[in-house]
C-alpha cells in the first residue's frame, strides 16, 4: 500500500524553498570560488606537492556520506542531518579558514566535506517530500538559479579576492551564508513523519566501502611520487582495495537494507551511466582543477582574469541543464544529447593538449565554451535515465549510488592526475635547469624549484630571485632561464594531465555510446 504524502500549506512550502534554495546557493558558492583560488592558496601554503589531496581526500569523504546520510535522513528526518550537515560544514570552513598549513587545510576540508557530501542530495529529497512527482521536476530545475548566479560571479569573485584581499576571506563570507542556511532549515524543512525506527543502518556495507575506497585512494596518490608504481606498499593497497571491494559486494548481497542495493549495480542503463560518469571524472577535474593552474602558472595570467576564462565553463554547465531537460521532456530521445555532450568534452579535452604558453586568451575561453557546452547537459540526462531505469521503491538508491560513483571518481582522479603532473614536472624540471645553476644552487634553491609554486605564489617567487640573485652577484640572467625551466616544466606536466584526462573522456563518450535508447523502471 503505498504511503500518503504529507500536506503542506503555502507558508509551510514557501520556509522550505527559502531554506534549501539558501542550502543550496550556499554550497554553489563554495564550489565556484574556491576552484579558481585552489592554487594560489597551494602554493601560499606551501602544498603544491599535495594539490591533488586537497581534492581526493574532502572528495572520498563526500562519496561515503552521500550514500549514508541519505538513509539517514530517512531514518530521523532531513531537518536532523540538514541540521548535522551545516554544522560540520560551518566547523570545517571556520577551520579552513585559520590553516596554518596545508596538510591543516585538508583535514579541515575534510570535515566541511561531511557537511557538503550530504547537502547535495538531501537538497532534492526536500523537494520529493514537499511537492507530488508532478511538480518536482519544475523546482529541481528552478534549483539552477542560485547555482547559475554563483557561477556566474563565483570565479570572479574569487580570483578578485584572492588577489585583492586574501585567500582566507573566501572562507569568512561562507561563514554568514551558513549559518543562514542553520536559521532557515529548522523554519521550512520539514521534519519526516511515520518514521520506521525498524530500519537498520548497514553498517558492514559502511566499513567495507570506506577501507576499500580509502585504500585505493591512498594507493593512487602514492604511487609515482613517494613509492615506485609496482613498490610492495603500491601493490599491497591495490590489493587492499581489491579484496575490500569483493567483501562489500558479499556484504551488500546478504544486507536487509544494502547502502548500494544489486539490483540497481546490476542494471545495465545504470551501470553505463555510472560507469561514464567515473571515467569522465577525469577530464572534468582536469578542467576544473589543472586548466586554472594553466593559466596562471604556464601563462602568468592573474587568478582574477583566469576567473573570467573559465565562467563560460562553469555557466553553461549550471544552465544547459535546462533546455536539455525540455528537449527529454519533449521527445523522449536522450541518447543524441548524451554522445553529443560526451564528443564536446572529448574535443575540448584534446585541444587543451596542444595549448602551450602561447596560446591566445580566445581560445582558452573558446575551450571553456565548448567544455561547458557539453557537460552541462549530463547531469540532467544522468537524473532522468537513472531514475526511469529502476523502479520506483528504488529511486533513492539508485540517485545516491550514481552520487557515489561521481564522488568516488573526483577523489581518485585527482591522486592519480597529481602524481602524474608531479613526476612529468620533475624529469622536465631535470632535462631542462640551466648547467650553471647547479654550482650555485643550495638547499634553499633546490627547495624553491622543486614544485612550481614559485609561478602562483609572489613571495615564493621573491624568494627564489633573492636566492639565485645572492649566489650570482645580482645578475637577473640565471633567475630569467631557472624560472623559464620551471614554466616549461609546469607546461609539460599539465599536458600529461590533460592526456590522461582526453583519453579518458575518449573512454566515457565509447561507454555511453552503448546505452539504450529507452530505459523504463521495469529494466531493472
């Protein structure tokens, strides 16, 4: 029998809008100001070496809470772990925002990513509990306004602030939008009736996951940099992550209430979806994370001007979602827009490859035309295939672990894309210093060029023109080509990321090619 949905009157709707549209703007402003300003605070912070952990790991946390807060909130109510969410991503911003270091900085994103990673979806399932399925597709596209305002201004913004003001200020200014966010909730989120305090929490499926994911993460940063690709610690992680894997799919096959059910693992439109979307999460985090580092290391472009280059990216994304899900709507035909989509990325990807310091302004902002073009209608067409591929009583299984497999491949992407830059930037670094600079090098000099912050950060260039300009008698020549070394270097790096990244997107446009062209819930 199926279960009555709670009526709300018109005050009640409009608090509940007001508070996860205010939820939800609060997290789009995080997002799309701190990508702009992520490697600038790196390199202040003296952690370029650890740029990549400073997305795998909050990231990792975001997957695992994504899929357990969503049972969660089913259990004591979406106004509750709103509620613990906000607070854990207030804890962590304040956090963040006095790092003194950057290892300080990630731990402290960590702890906001609880908050972030079940922000997201807990999002729409207010929107399912206020509104009958007929409405609920118009607020969720509606949930695009603040996204699109934010990333619209948010790069700009961010990149005015850090270099204007300073990075921490970025963290601050989350500070009023959350507490907000705590204001607002208890007003219009409803809290959930006719709770089945039957209901367990899975927790094998819980500890299983997270050591295999966790194991695999660990195993991906590590390797090339610290240990050799096939080291013992390297090999002994990966199988780690293996056998954990193997255990949590037996866990989850005997579970009464499994954190990722088989039915939907099993569905083959689900699979192909998820399965792109873990491949694509390379190309999209080459963008998001390494094209800023582009152009501003590689080609000295200010983070406030970098910020105006990759809007066009961060807009179309926020908006294409929109007349896609018209067009879905419409005539029913999705397979066309999701190769299309795919194919944009793919060129956009392969295009960055050829980008050198040279390269015009026009065609990075063309390249961010096309990137934002192409991906911006993949989230919606990912909703609505996944949700007409399974049936109804499993929509919200199957929303968190297609949630899962996109944060689970945006925290392993980065470990693998920054051990990849690091070791491509070391050789280059060491094929390409100038001879005479190692007669004059000391610690302090090897210190500064062993990572390209001296590029993103200017008291860290200072530091390295004081120390070879002492060594040579003030003669700005050796500093001129050590520093033309490292650009070059960066450049060389960033163009074995963006490889990685084509190919990869090259992987998800083949998969997704094969998905069907009509998906309905009884598939599974």
């Amino acid at each position: 029998m199926a279960e009555e949905r709670a009526q709300y009157t018109k005050k009640q709707v409009l608090w509940g809008l007001v508070a996860i549209f205010a939820v939800y703007g609060t997290v789009a402003y995080s997002v799309q100001t701190l990508t702009i300003a992520r490697p600038k605070i790196a390199a202040d912070l003296d952690g370029l070496s650890l740029y990549a952990w400073s997305v795998s790991i909050p990231a990792l946390v975001m997957a695992l809470v994504t899929v357990i807060f969503g049972k969660l909130s089913d259990m004591f109510g979406r106004r509750l772990i709103l509620m613990i969410a906000l607070s854990a991503s207030l804890a962590g911003t304040v956090l963040s925002a006095l790092s003194p270091t950057f290892v300080f900085l990630i731990v402290a994103s960590a702890i906001a990513a609880v908050g972030a990673g079940a922000m997201m979806p807990l999002v729409f399932a207010v929107v399912g509990d206020l509104f009958p399925p007929t409405e609920r597709a118009k607020w969720v596209g509606l949930l695009n306004i603040p996204l699109g305002v934010f990333t619209l201004t948010g790069p700009a913004l961010g990149g005015f602030i850090v270099d204007t003001l300073n990075w921490r200020y970025l963290f601050w200014l989350a500070v009023p939008l959350l507490v907000l966010c705590l204001v607002t909730v208890p007003l219009g989120v409803p809290s959930m009736a006719n709770r089945d305090k039957s209901r367990k929490i899975d927790f094998k499926g819980c500890f299983w996951m997270a050591l295999a994911a966790s194991s695999s993460i660990l195993a991906f940063s590590y390797a090339g940099t610290t240990f050799p690709w096939l080291s013992t610690p390297i090999l002994g992680l990966l199988l780690l992550s293996a056998l954990c894997w193997v255990v949590f799919v037996r866990v989850e096959t005997r579970a009464g209430e499994p954190i990722l059910d088989p039915i939907v693992l099993r569905n083959r439109s689900f699979s192909t979806v998820a399965l792109a979307t873990f491949f694509s999460s390379f190309g999209t985090m080459g963008m998001m994370m390494y094209f800023p580092m582009f152009l501003q290391g590689v080609q000295g472009i200010s983070t406030f001007h970098s910020g105006f280059i990759t809007t066009p990216y961060g807009v179309l994304t926020a908006f294409m979602g929109v007349p896609a899900g018209y067009a879905i709507a419409r005539t029913g035909r999705f397979k066309w827009m999701f190769v299309a989509g795919y194919g944009l990325l793919v060129a956009a990807m392969f295009a960055l490859i050829l980008f050198g310091a040279g390269t015009p302004v026009a065609w990075s902002v063309a390249v961010a035309v096309v990137a934002g073009l192409g991906y911006g209608v993949i989230p919606t067409i990912n909703t609505v295939v996944v949700q007409n591929a399974v049936p109804m009583r499993l929509l919200g299984v199957a929303m968190g672990a297609l949630f899962f497999f996109l944060n689970i491949g945006s925290a392993i992407s980065p470990a693998i894309l920054g051990s990849t830059m690091n070791v491509a930037y070391a050789r280059a670094l060491e094929r390409s210093l100038p001879e005479e600079l190692s007669p004059a090098a000391d610690a302090r000099i090897l210190e500064a060029v062993d990572d390209p912050q001296a590029l993103l950060s200017g008291p860290a260039l200072a530091n390295l023109r004081t120390a070879l300009e002492a060594k040579t008698g003030g003669d700005g020549r050796l500093f001129d080509r050590t520093l033309a070394a490292v650009r070059g270097s960066l450049e060389a790096g960033l163009r074995a990321v963006f490889w990685i990244g084509a190919a990869m997107m090259l992987l998800a446009l083949l998969i997704i090619a094969t998905i069907p062209r009509k998906t309905t819930g009884g598939e599974a």
